[in-house]
C-alpha cells in the first residue's frame, strides 16, 4: 500500500541523495567491468524482502489505532467518549467506550489477523530457498538474501524471486515460457528471449564468466514496461551493447513453465519489484447511496448541535432563578459554584451532545459495513451467474458499491469480448478481390488442397496464384502465435482438438491472430513452429518452407498493425504487414485497393472483423538500414515507444496490398435479451470500440442496440469532411430536439412507433474534436450540444476509439449535469481505464487475460450475468441498503428525541431518560439484527420478476429512495413516534398511580416504559416494511423483542454487585405487574404505527409504483393458480 | 468518508499478492452450493399491506379499543379521590403561619389544622398521598446523589459513601448516613387524619405505614448495615446524620422493622420521581370491615406538623421555588388511580381506527378494483 511505497521512498532517499539517479547499472555476478568505462555510481538496493505486512509486533497498537482512529467516524466517537471521560457528563462512559471499543478491538483483531497472515506468507516467501551461482558453484540462500546482480538458477515451475533479466535458458534457442497467473491473472505461456549475446552460456561455470552490465531504468510499476541496456566486454573490445525489452526481464511472481532451467540476473529486489510496486490499492469509489448517507449524517449532527444548543441555553433560562439552580434539596459542591461560567456553559454544551450523541450510532457504520461484506456473497454464491465453462461465478471485489448497482444509468460496454464472443472464427479470405472460403468447419478432415477452396470470382491467372500463395505465406508468417505440442494448456486452447492430425495448439494473446493462422491451415499452409528462429510453413505440397524471423514489429493499439520482416531461403528480404483496413490502405502505393476495400466494407456490414494484408519486398541494404533504425530505437532507454513507433512509421510504407481477411466473431450468449432488458430498464446503453463503424454497427444490429425503426445518426469524419463539425451537431441536435416534446417521460416501453428512437454513432476522430477545446474557447458549446444529443439517443455507438477515450467519455457523461451513475463493462486491458473512470467497473472474465476483471470492482463470467447483476442484485442491494439508512435515523430519532423532550421536565440537567445498560444495548443488540438481517434478506418482489419485468429497475432510479422528501418523512415520522412515546408515557404518569396497590413509580420506571415503547415500535414497524418472511425474519424479530424482555427482566432482577447503583432493581418486572402499564404500552404502540401504516396503504392504493402493481397483480394470480389446479383436478376426475 | 472505514479490502488484495505462488485461478472455480439461502430463494411469506387486508385491522383495534376506552374511563371516574393544597400561600389558610420563616418558633414545632369535608363516603381502601410540585427530584446532580450500596447496608460504603453524594457526603468529618441530596431532603411534615364525629369529637383515623413501598426495596435493596444486629445506634456509630434531619436515620421509627435504611417513608422518598410534579404514597387506610365505609362522608381536619428544618430554619420549604404541597385521599382500581387518559385516549384512538377504516373502504371501493382491473390485463 501506500505505506510500502512510501517506505521505498524513504530507502532511496536515504541512500543519499545525491545518489538519485534516472537509471541504475548493475554488475553481473558482482563482476567490476574492465577499467576505463564509465564512473560507477555506486547505489544501494534494498534486499529481496518483501514486506506486505504493515505492522510489527511492538507497533501494532499504536499505528493500528492511530490507522482507526484516522477515520472520521471512529474520531468523532472517540472524542465523545473522551468528552465523558473528562466532564461530568450524564451517561457513563462505558456507553460509548463499550460499543467503541468493542468495534476498534473486531477491527484491530481482525487487521491484526490479516497482517500475521501476511507476516506469515511474508516469511515463506522471504525464506524460501533459491539457487544462486557463485564461484562457478550453485549455491542455496533464502530469498530474502538475493543482492541486485546476483545471478540466479530457476528450475521448471518455480517462481521468480525478484525480477530479473533473463540470460540464458536450457532451451537451445534461448527461450522459456511464464505464465504469469499470480501477476495479471493471464494463464496462458507467455515467452520470453534470452539476451543474445548471452544465451550462449549455459552452465553454471559458464555464467559465472559473463562479463557484463546493466543499465537499467529505475524500478516502475508498469507490469508491461521495460527498458535497459546491457553492455557486454568481451576480450578488452569495446561493449556490444544490446537492447533490453520486456521481453527479456522475468518478473517477481511469474512462474517458469516447460523450461527446464533458466540463467538470469537480479535486477530488481524486494519492494522495488514490479509486483510490490503494483501493491498500489485503487482509488475508492463511493456509492451515491453512501453520499447521501453523509449527507443525512451531516444533517443529524446539525440536529445534534441545535438540540444541545437549545438545551443549553434553555438551561441557563431556567436556571437564572437561584432556587430553581439552587434549591434547598439540591446544593452543588463548591467546586462547582466556584467554576467560570464559560466554562460551565461549555461543559454543559457538551455533556448535552454527550446526551444525544446517540442520534448518529457507531452501530449504524458497522452495521453497513456487515451489510454490504454479507450481502456481496450473495452475488458469488449466486449460481445462475456461474459458468460451467469457465468453471468461476461472479466476483466481488468491492462490496462497497453493491447498491449503486441498483442505480445505473449509463452503461459503456465494450464490443470484442464482451458483447461478442471473442471467439474467432476465420470465415474468408480476399485476395486482389478473389474471395477464398474455407471448407465449412472440419467435418472430419482438413482439406489441404485447392479442392477445398470455393472460389466466388472466376479462378487467377498464374500470376494470380503467385499472389494468393504469397498472401497465404504472409498471414502464415505475419503474426506472433506460439506452438504449443502436447495438451496441458490451461489458457486459450485453440485448435483442431477433434479433428487435427497434429496434436499442436496454437496459442497466442490474440484471438484473431489464431484464426487466422487456423485459417491458412484450412486453406492448406499450416504453420508449423518458429525453431532457431526461422518460421517453418508446411505449404500446400506438403513441403516444409523456412523463413528466418529477422525482426517483429508487434502490434499496438495505436499503430493498429503489426509487421514482420523474414527473410526467405532463397534469401530475399519480405516486410508482411497486417492490420485495420485504416491503418494499411494509406500506406499502400500498389494492389488492387478498390476491390479489396469493396470486399472489406461489405463483409464490415456484415458484422465481421476485418484486417489487411500487405506487403513489400526489402533489399539487403534496405533491410539493414531499417534494422539499424530499430535496433537505435530499441536501444533508447529515454522515449523508447515513441523512437520506436517512429522506427515503424518509416518502414511500413509504401506497401503492396495483397488482400484482406474477414473473421467472425459470434455475438454472446443472450446479449441481444441483455441489452434490450437494460433498455426496457431505462439503462442507456453505449458500446465503444475500437472496431470500424460498419462492423460495429452491424454488432449492434444483432444484439438490438439499434432496431430496424431506429433512427441512426451519424457523426462520424465521413460527414464532418462534407460539413463543420458545427453545423453537424446543430443539425443533429435540431433533428433530435424536434421530437423533445413528444418524448415524454413515459416510454417505458421504449419501442412505440410513433416515439421515434434515436441512435447515434461517433468515431474516435470526431468525438475528439468535439472534446478538443477549440481557439474560440466554445468547446463547451460543442460538449453540451454533444451530450443533449447523447441524452436523447437510446443507444450510442462510439466506434475507432482509443482506451484512454474510452475513458474520457465515460468521464465527460459522468460529469454532465446531471451527474448520472454509469457503468462500465469490459474483458480486455483495454477496458480498465474505463472499468476505473465509471461509478461501477465490471470486468468480464474473457479471454484477453484478467486484466479487465482484476481492475474491475465486480467481474462476472459472461455479458448476460449483467441482466441479473443489475436488475435483481443491484435492485435488492439498493432496497436493502437504503431501507437500512432510513430506517437506522428514524430508529434513533425515536430514541434519542424523548431523551431531548425530557430536558423540559427534568430542568435542563442532562437527566437520561434511558438506563445505561438500555443507551448501551439499544443500537448494539436490541434493534441490530432485524435491521441487519432485513438488509441482507429483504425482497419485495420475487427475483423472477425482477428479470422478466426490466421495467421495475426504474422505480430506483434516481437515488429514489433516499431523497429528501422520503428522509424528511423518515425523520417526521421518527420525531412524531418520539412525541407519542414521551408524551403517552407523561400522561401516564401525570400526578396519578398506576398500580393496583397504589405504590408509586420513579423516574426509571417512567424511561423503562417509553424504552419498551420504543423497542417495540421500532421493531414492528420493520415487520410492517418487511415484505419477504423467512424464517429467519421470524426468528429475529420475535427474537429480539424476546431478547429485550429477558435482558430487561435478568437485568433488574438480580443485584449486580459491581455496579454502583441499583436503580433498575426490579423496574422492569413492577412495570409489568401494572395493568395499566400493559395498556398503555400497546396504546402508543398502536398509536405510532398507525400512520406510518395508513401512509403505506393509501399510497399503494393512489399512487402505487410498478413494483406495488407487481405485487398486487402477483395477489391476485397466487389465488388462480389453486383454482385452475382445483378446476383441472375436477375436469381429470370427470374425464375418467 | 465515513462509512468506507471497517473493512481492510485493500490489505485482503495484498495478501493474496504476498502469497506470491498462490494461484488466482485455482480453488476459486468451485460451483457455489445450490441451497435456498444461498440462493436467495428460501421459502417465504409475503404479505401486503394492501387496504383490504389493513380494513379489518383498524375495524377489529377500533371494536376493541373503543370498549376497552370505555371500560377504563368508567373505571376511572368511579374511583374518588380527595386533593388539599396546604402549602399556605394564602394569608387566609391556617398553614400560612407555620410557613412564614420569621414566626418559626424553634423550641416547638409547628402544628397547623386544616379542615375538610369528604362529600362522598370513601368505600373501598384509601391511599392517602402526598404531592409536591415544582419539585424536581429528576435533576441529575439530584437523581444521583445517593449511593446505593451505603443503603444496601454495605459497611465500607457506610463509613467511606460514594464521590456521587457530594455535598452531602460528610459533615464534621463524619461520613453522612444515609449521604447525598435525595436522603437529605426527605420530606419531613407528618400528617395526621382526625375524622370529626357528628358529635364534635375528634377521633383519630389509623394509618398504617406498612406497605408503602415497593416489597423488593424493602427486602432487597434497602437494608441496614450490621446484618441482624438491631441495636442501629452502635451499627451506626461513627456516622453523622444528613444535615437537614433533625433526628439521625436510627431514630426514623421505634418499629426496629421500619427504622434506618429500611424505613419506609424513607425508601419511598428515595426512588426519584420521573416528573417535577409527584406524589408519593404516604399511608394505607384498610377497611376495617364491610359495613362501615373506609372514610364516611362527613368533616375532617389534616393535622400537619411541621419538623424543625435545622439548616432552612423553617418548615420543608417549598416555597422559595414556587412549590406547592397536597394531601391527596384516594381509592384505587385495578388500573390504579385516577386517570381520565388512558380511557378517553383508548376511546378516541379506538374511534379513529374505526373513521379510518370506513375511510379506507371507500378508498378501496373507489380505486381498488380500478386498479386492479386496470393491471390485469397489462
């Protein structure tokens, strides 16, 4: 956490600071470099410690509460106990010391708990042994003794135990495979390369006489991100210096798989790994349920101030008479005579808050803590949001936000991945505008011939098939998947499982990459392995082709292409290149570009995924001048990505167009069903993606984004070219403001013809120049304009972005005017920034890694698991939560309101109303567990019909339960029961007996009876809200209630003999024994439910919500059901 | 900001982190238990408050309150009770002398008769009270300065009484027994009922003192230190008495069953009162038999002595503080004394329900079928 980078800090500052340099260089194997080479810097590194543990043996009481206490909710009651530690207040400290206490020991005890694990976990990872070499020797050191530039022996299957550079490896090309599960969550083999000049060496003995260094960035915390520098002497010539990528550092956490042991040097240790470094927690969000509970607390504690005030100075009033401050009976000590009257007015201010301090529990923050921890298993245990697939259900990584799933609004979903598939199938192939389908999926056997090629256009010439095995070659060398030759792949398992001959997997990060190359194997080039670094191709003749892999010039999201250069047996240089039709037809100078963009287009209408071919062929001399390009780019350790990018800029061009690919990607389960729910739900729904327009658009034709009567409008460069952007928007925004009126509130059911529906589609290009603050300063103008066209539209569809705009518009809805609650859903690493910039960040669990879903707050299987995320658990949560809210004000306004009524009649003395055992318990045990329980369990309308009806979803929205008219009328409510509860007992007690023998009752006879009151009302009225009994609801209502009684009758039965006072001796059970008493409890029992009761009767009756209307109409079916079963028992029996 | 505080999710991330090794993915991918809990599908009950199904509760409380009102308030009424304010504001009143500080003469107390006539015979037993007003036995400093085990006959809290009791702890360096302002102040004019006979003589109407308070604090709570010792002089010796009393607590009564801690005007002055205007129970007068009424209709005199009020020099002074002094007669039923409001309150509460429920049928006629109908078909 911030503490362990804090601390890393520290080290390095203390390390001097005039030794903080950009980068650090290390020594292999400790070894000094020859002499005259650059000054060395000597730098201290920390050890290979990992500390995750935050407290020690000696500092854990004081930092763990200091860290408690830094919580303004535990200050605020820490103050107040203190407050009735030092001043004579009217409840004992123990009121507000036991329930603090009892909540700083659970969290202490259970932090403490946590951090022993972590100790625990700490040391095993610190001592675990690993092999070092020194002298030529393998020798065995705890882990935590590894120094930076040790060099360490990895065996298969072991974990890397600080990041480090890999040298060389068992395997003859220098290679090993990682999964790095425990880091990103991504299972499947990642490779990584030795350096070059050092993969030669292969023993222990060997390694030891590496003469080498590093120059290496300082530690950063981006998992994907490496630059450095090796610097190798060889004989007393000059360094070979060799660029070091990400591809060569092995990272703390990743483990070795199929290799069988791996060289490498220790470059990063202990908190400056890159996994310690990621320790960071994320920034938290807030539910809105959770601001308006801040709020209400704000208003509660003004309430709280002016009720002490007003005590206060009513006090002084009253008591300005010296026989009323004063009076016979009632002398003060003389140190409190003596004392100034400041002070006097502020210990009374305060023994006042002291007094009603209660009106904002600690209870209440544990009890929505314990809510929403409890309540979030629910969303795991849920199995309808299981995937036998996948084997994994739902999983909550914040509970904090469960309600605000209740809430959404705006959902920004992501296309690939999350509402398709992401399993890609090769569907065709185009070249110079001949189309090649292969064979329908294997029935039984891969045609390797041309037989299996149904050719729509007439059949190429001989130069033709040139090209077209030249295309075949290039998608067959053009990517970066690996071979995987036995099974046991737990990642992406792509392939010809049932009907390959080979057993060979292919594996790769992208899905289409895989088809593609199963694709080429369909058409008869199957791609073997990559060995010594020359691609091996079987061709259509069943020989092998071999193609040395000269330089890989991989894809980024924002090049959007990714090239290779091979050079061929007979030695000829070939650049392939394949990308986003975007990103290639500018670059190309030759090929038949028009038909292929004819091809390209209409298999993007058609919902395809389209990429581009391309090539160009490089002579010797131009090969090496681009090697050398890349190779000063790549051994930049400054601005790395961007030489390089330059680097690629150059070289890809003035390609040869060879033809272009179409890959389907099949739309999810149910996603159509899901997003038309979310609609009906009053969700807008907005997908972004990186994908062409058309393709994209045809995606969400299929998945009901948009619907045949649709409106689509468009804003995309297509017409911002034709017209100013300007004039774009205004028209636009005429076009949907025309109907503005006619657009009521009520098109609940979202399809009626005559309400046209509006869709809107942007690109990247325009949304950012609608976002670009323009010179005339008026890109406000264009936001508004922009965000009142998003806010009549249905669906949007942002297509051609970039993640971070992903981001930004998530950002730009969120913070419009009405400040919407949004929701982002996503799989692939390109998602998080928006999973982090919504209110509610869900990640699929897909096959782009777990990226998406270890950012996310909730990660779900699959797109439809959302329908029951929102509409039934989002919708219980927010029903739960803000009945608890409500209901935790209104039950301390009633208890804490005759407290403040009894000022009046006591003479302002502070006097307690309640008993302290009863100021103790009532928050804690008396009235805890219904509410809890209720806000765990509560479901006023079946599940089922929460997700056949998506309509109800808007019945919530809006914070609807939690505004202030609803508060204002919990609070009311709450102050009129006060007054019923206070005043019913006065007139009770009003200058007459109550008993049958004429004794009389005291002033804690008179608090028990409006305690009991109390209990019991507040109690019931959670039975009266409570529209779903279990058993146990029965259990704990009736429990507690019986809970109270018995505590009441034990507590004043007994002589406790270590308290100092008696006076709840026998009170409660006298009370009992009074006829009257009885009466008057359930009189103003009665008295206080009534209204709440007629209140919810008449507003079902008048004005019902959708949810009410449900439930009425589910009344009136439950009652069918047994008569058509009657009816068809009698029809049966008259049949036979 | 408050509300994110009892939870240590980010610790949790970082433990799985520290584990290093620990698979994400293994363990996890085990199917939830189908059970009805965790399903959220436990069997339940799911009533609605609908205005037919509230009709008949607010019909059946309106049909029981309403009796049950009426029943208490006949109750009520029928019980007698007799009130006398003798505090002696009045120049008029008799008692208007003895409450004169000046006229104190402090060698004698003072004796004041006030006469009464009871217009109806009191039949069953008679409760005679005594109220105080504007006296507020329910300040805190008051309520609790006491200290409960002195009075449970603890022996060190006898010599050493609680902080609590100040400034009424101690007096001459000797601990006060029983200490603290409630004991002090305990009401202190004796009361006594002559019933004067047709004939003009006065006899003396009997009081009995027995079973004034509560039998737990009697028996349990209050009790004399020394356990069975009976010779209270010597057990509480070594103590002062309150300053305001004129005999100490050992001389409260010559009964040894109702003197010191245990004496029961005592123990009823000590349990506080909830509301500034009070009564306590003062004596019983029981039936004697079934002929003779209690209290026969007829003239009375109250005889009140005044004792000597060392400190105050005067009697027990409520004056100063706009206090009034009664001497209340009353017959009690089985739901006590006199109180019209539980009746009238059970009447009216009874007839709002029954209003309501009349009101919610027409709601209920009028739109509840119109909603329905209106649903159904959706």
């Amino acid at each position: 956490m911030d503490c362990s980078l804090l601390r890393s800090l520290i080290n390095r500052y203390c390390a001097g600071e005039e030794n903080w340099v950009d980068s650090r260089t290390i020594y292999i194997g400790h070894r000094e470099p020859p002499s005259g080479t650059d000054a060395y810097i000597p730098q201290r590194y920390p050890d290979n410690r990992i500390v995750s543990s935050k407290y020690t043996f000696w500092n854990f009481v004081p930092k763990n509460l200091f860290e408690q206490f830094r919580r303004i909710a535990n200050f605020y009651f820490l103050i107040i106990f203190l407050v009735q530690l030092i001043i004579d207040t009217p409840t004992s400290p123990i009121t507000s010391g036991l329930p603090l206490f009892f909540v700083i020991t659970v969290t202490a005890v259970k932090q403490g708990y946590e951090d022993w694990l972590r100790h625990k976990a700490d040391n095993a990872v610190n001592q675990c042994p690993v092999h070092i070499i020194q002298h030529g020797k393998v020798v065995r050191k705890q882990s935590r003794k590894l120094r930076v530039g040790d060099i360490v022996l990895v065996k298969e299957d072991e974990t890397f135990p600080c990041d480090l550079i890999f040298l060389s490896s068992s395997r003859e090309d220098g290679t090993c495979f990682v999964t790095t599960a425990s880091l990103d969550g991504e299972s499947s083999h990642k490779t990584y390369y030795a350096v070059q000049d050092t993969k030669a060496f292969r023993t222990e003995q060997e390694v030891d006489t590496i003469n080498a260094t590093i120059e290496c960035e300082q530690p950063q915390s981006d998992l994907y991100k490496y630059v450095g520098r090796i610097n190798i002497y060889q004989d007393r010539d000059e360094p070979t210096a060799r660029p070091l990528g990400s591809e060569n550092l092995l990272l703390r956490g990743a483990t070795l798989k199929n290799t069988e042991h791996i060289f490498a040097v220790v470059i990063y240790t202990g908190m400056e790994t890159k996994m310690a470094l990621n320790y960071q927690s994320k920034s938290q969000k807030r539910s809105a349920v959770e601001k308006s509970m801040n709020t209400y607390l704000i208003v509660y504690l003004c309430i709280l101030i002016s009720k002490a005030m007003i005590n206060t100075v009513m006090k002084y009033v009253w008591q300005s008479d010296p026989n009323r401050d004063e009076p016979f009976y009632n002398h003060k000590t003389d140190s409190e005579r003596q004392r100034n009257t400041l002070l006097k007015v502020i210990t009374d201010f305060l023994a006042f808050m002291v007094l009603f301090n209660y009106i904002i529990p600690v209870s209440m923050y544990v009890t929505v803590e314990m809510q929403k921890f409890l309540g979030s298993y629910f969303i795991t245990w849920d199995d309808d949001m299981f995937d036998s697939e996948l084997g994994e259900g739902a999983l909550v990584n914040t509970s904090d936000l469960n309600e605000e799933l209740g809430q959404i609004e705006y959902v920004f979903t992501d296309k690939t991945g999350t509402l398709t598939e992401n399993n890609m199938e090769f569907i065709e192939c185009c070249v110079d505008g001949h189309v090649y389908v292969p064979d329908a999926i294997c029935n039984g056997q891969i045609l390797t011939g041309t037989v299996g090629m149904d050719m729509i256009d007439s059949s190429p010439g001989a130069g033709g098939k040139e090209r077209e095995e030249l295309f075949f070659r290039a998608l067959c060398l053009c990517h970066t998947v690996q071979v995987k030759e036995e099974e046991s792949v737990d990642g992406i398992k792509k392939g010809l499982q049932p009907c390959g001959k080979s057993s060979s997997v292919y594996i790769s990060s992208s899905p289409d990459e895989v088809a593609l190359v199963e694709g080429m194997k369909r058409l008869g080039f199957t791609y073997l392995r990559l060995k010594d670094n020359h691609m091996e191709i079987l061709n259509r003749d069943d020989d092998i082709e071999r193609f040395e892999l000269m330089e890989v010039l991989s894809f980024d999201s924002v090049r959007r292409r990714m090239s290779v250069i091979v050079k061929s047996s007979t030695g000829e240089y070939y650049l392939f290149c394949k990308g986003a039709d975007s990103s290639i037809f500018p670059r190309v100078i030759k090929g038949k570009v028009d038909q292929v963009r004819a091809r390209v287009e209409h298999n993007a209408v058609e919902g395809l995924r389209t990429l581009c071919v391309a090539y160009k062929t490089l002579a010797q001399d131009e090969y090496e001048s681009v090697c050398k390009q890349i190779n000063t780019a790549k051994l930049a350790l400054h601005d790395r990505d961007k030489k390089l990018a330059e680097a690629f800029d150059v070289i890809e061009r003035d390609l040869i167009l060879l033809g272009a690919t179409a890959v389907e990607d099949r739309l999810q389960d149910k996603a159509a069903d899901t997003i038309e729910s979310l609609h009906k739900a009053g969700m807008k729904v907005w997908v972004l993606t990186g994908d062409k327009m058309e393709t994209a658009a045809a995606t969400c034709y299929a998945c009901k984004l948009f619907h045949r009567n649709t409106q689509i409008l468009e804003l995309t460069t297509k017409r911002t070219e034709e017209q100013s952007l300007h004039d774009v928007l205004f028209d636009l925004s005429k076009t949907v403001l025309r109907h503005c009126g006619s657009l009521t509130r009520d098109t609940v059911s979202g399809l009626s013809h005559d309400v046209p529906d509006y869709g809107l589609i942007i690109d990247g290009a325009t949304l950012s120049s609608v976002m670009k603050p323009t010179e005339e300063g008026s890109s406000g103008n264009y936001k508004e304009i922009f965000l009142e066209i998003c806010r009549n539209c249905s669906a949007v569809l942002c297509c051609r972005m970039a993640p971070l705009q992903k981001a930004q518009i998530v950002k730009m809805i969120k913070t419009s005017k009405e400040h919407p609650i949004t929701l982002a859903i996503g799989d692939g690493a390109n998602d998080v920034s928006m999973i982090l910039e919504a209110h509610v960040g869900i990640g699929i669990m897909g096959k782009e890694g777990r990226q998406a879903a270890r950012n996310s707050d909730y990660a779900i299987p699959k797109f439809k698991h959302l329908k029951k995320m929102l509409l039934v658990h989002g919708h219980y949560y927010y029903i739960r939560i803000s009945e608890l809210v409500q209901y935790f004000f209104y039950k301390n306004v009633c208890f804490i309101f005759p407290q403040f009524l009894y000022q009046f009649f006591c003479g302002f003395s502070q006097q307690p109303l309640y008993d302290t055992a009863y100021l103790t318990l009532y928050n804690i045990s008396f009235t805890s567990l219904p509410i809890l329980l209720y806000s765990l369990i509560e479901q006023h309308v079946n599940m089922d019909i929460l997700k056949r009806d998506p309509s109800l979803y808007r019945d919530i929205a809006k914070n609807s339960l939690l505004r202030w008219r609803v508060f204002i009328y919990w609070t009311l409510l709450g102050v009129f029961d006060a007054v019923v509860f206070f005043f019913g007992a006065y007139f009770l007690f009003d200058n007459t007996t109550f008993t049958s023998n004429g004794q009389m009752f005291g002033n804690w006879t008179f608090g028990t009876l409006v305690f009991t009151v109390l209990v019991f009302t507040v109690t019931l009225k959670l039975a009266l809200d409570t529209q779903y009994w279990t058993w146990i609801n029965h259990f704990v209502i009736w429990g507690s209630l019986l809970f109270y009684i018995i505590f009441s009758l034990l507590w004043g039965g007994i002589i406790w003999p270590f308290l100092n006072y008696q006076r709840m001796y026998y009170v409660f059970m006298q009370m009992l024994s009074s006829g009257p008493a009885w009466l008057g409890i359930i009189l103003l029992i009665t008295i206080s439910l009534i209204p709440d009761m007629l209140k919810k009767v008449i507003c079902r009756q008048l004005w019902p919500t959708s949810a009410e209307r449900i439930q009425a109409k589910r009344q009136c079916l439950s009652v069918e059901p047994s008569t058509i079963f009657m009816l068809s028992q009698t029809s049966s029996s008259i049949s036979f | 900001m408050m509300a994110s505080s009892y939870n240590a999710k980010e610790e949790d991330g970082q433990l799985s982190g520290a584990a290093g090794s620990g698979g994400v993915g293994a363990g996890k991918s085990k199917k939830p238990d189908n059970t009805a809990f965790k399903q959220q599908r436990l069997p339940a009950w799911q009533p609605i408050l609908t205005a037919g199904t509230v009709l008949p509760a607010f019909f059946v409380i309106g049909l029981i309150f309403i009796p049950i009102g009426i029943g208490l308030f006949v109750t009520s009424n029928n019980i007698k009770e007799f009130e006398i304010d003798y505090t002696g504001i009045d120049p008029a009143s008799p008692c208007y002398n003895c409450s004169q500080t000046l006229t104190w003469n402090s060698t004698k107390p003072c004796v004041c008769k006030i006469p009464f006539t009871l217009e109806q015979s009191f039949e069953s037993d008679v409760f005679m009270y005594y109220g105080l007003s504007n006296f507020y036995q329910n300040h805190r400093r008051y309520v609790k300065s006491r200290d409960d085990s002195q009075l449970n006959g603890d022996a060190s809290s006898l010599t050493s009484p609680s902080k609590e009791c100040e400034p009424y702890r101690t007096s001459d360096n000797k601990p006060i027994a029983p200490c603290g302002a409630i004991a002090n102040s305990l009401f202190n004019d004796t009361l006594t009922l002559y019933y004067i006979n047709p004939n003009g003589t006065e006899s003396l109407v009997p009081l009995q003192k027995k079973g004034i308070a509560w039998w737990t604090d009697k028996n349990v709570k209050f009790r004399n230190p020394g356990g069975n010792n009976f010779n209270l002089t010597a057990v509480f010796q070594g103590t002062s008495k309150p300053v305001n009393w004129q005999k100490p607590v050992y001389e409260l009564d010559t009964d040894p069953e109702n003197n010191g801690f245990i004496n029961e005007d005592f123990i009823v002055w000590m349990r506080t009162a909830a509301l500034p205007t009070f009564r306590k129970l003062y004596r019983l007068i029981e039936k004697k038999n079934n002929m003779i009424p209690t209290l026969q209709r007829g003239n009375y005199t109250l005889d009140i002595t005044y004792t000597h009020f060392p400190i105050q020099c005067s009697d027990y002074p409520v004056r100063r503080f706009d206090g009034r002094k009664r001497m209340i007669l009353s017959t009690i039923s089985w739901m006590g004394g006199k109180n019209p409001f539980l009746g009238i309150a059970y009447i009216t509460v009874g007839s709002v329900c029954f209003f309501l429920g009349v009101v919610l049928l027409i709601i209920h006629q009028k739109y509840g079928n119109r909603n329905n109908s209106a649903e159904i078909p959706n």
